[in-house]
C-alpha cells in the first residue's frame, strides 16, 4: 500500500527528486511510527504484539502497514513460522541496522534539546 501525499505516491515523489538523498530517505522512514520501531528493532527481532505493547497508541492497522512499507523498502525482513498459533517475527535487515546512527543521533539531540 503506497501513502498518497498531494495526488503522487512517495515512490512517484522521490523518482520526480532522485538528486535530494534526505527526501530519499525521509521516503522509507517517515513518520513517527516507523522511528519508533526502529527503535524498538534495533534491539533484536520482535513480534507484532512486542512492538505494539511498545509503541502505545499505535493501531494494528498502522502497525501493518508501516511494517509492511519497511519490509518492502529492505529494512527488515518478516518469518511466518507455521505454528498454530501462527507465530510471525521481524529483524532488521544490514540496511535497517545502519538507520541506528539515524536513530541514535535523533536520541541525542532529544537528550541535549528538549
């Protein structure tokens, strides 16, 4: 599912700028949500319902979906395991690993700013 913004997917906007690298990456880890899980990926594989008792307030819909945009942009991967019940975990992948400068940098200037 792509997130429309003014009538353009963000895939459609970032091929109309290729040359603004931060709008590039502003593509895969917009918002709120995707920081946070990031946060929470960069400690270790987790399931659906670990990141959603972390992230409170998030909607198992917006957790899908911002799952699913991750896992398609290569920034982590998804295992079904076939189980009942099903069990399902997600890893960062070496590309959503090397988001934790990203991440980390931001935690700082939280500490030192606000």
């Amino acid at each position: 599912m792509k997130r429309e913004t003014a009538g353009a997917s963000v895939e459609d906007q970032v091929q109309a700028r290729p040359e603004c690298t931060v709008e590039r990456a502003l593509a895969v880890i917009d918002g709120k949500w995707t920081t946070l899980m990031l946060r929470d990926l960069l400690g270790g594989t987790r399931r659906f319902g670990e990141l959603r008792a972390n992230l409170s307030g998030i909607s198992p819909k917006t957790l899908t979906d911002r799952l699913r945009d991750l896992e398609r942009h290569g920034v982590l991967t998804r295992t079904v395991y076939p189980q009942i019940p099903p069990r399902v975990d997600y890893t960062l992948t070496d590309k959503g690993r090397a988001l934790g400068r990203v991440v980390e940098a931001m935690a700082e200037w939280g500490r030192d700013w606000t």
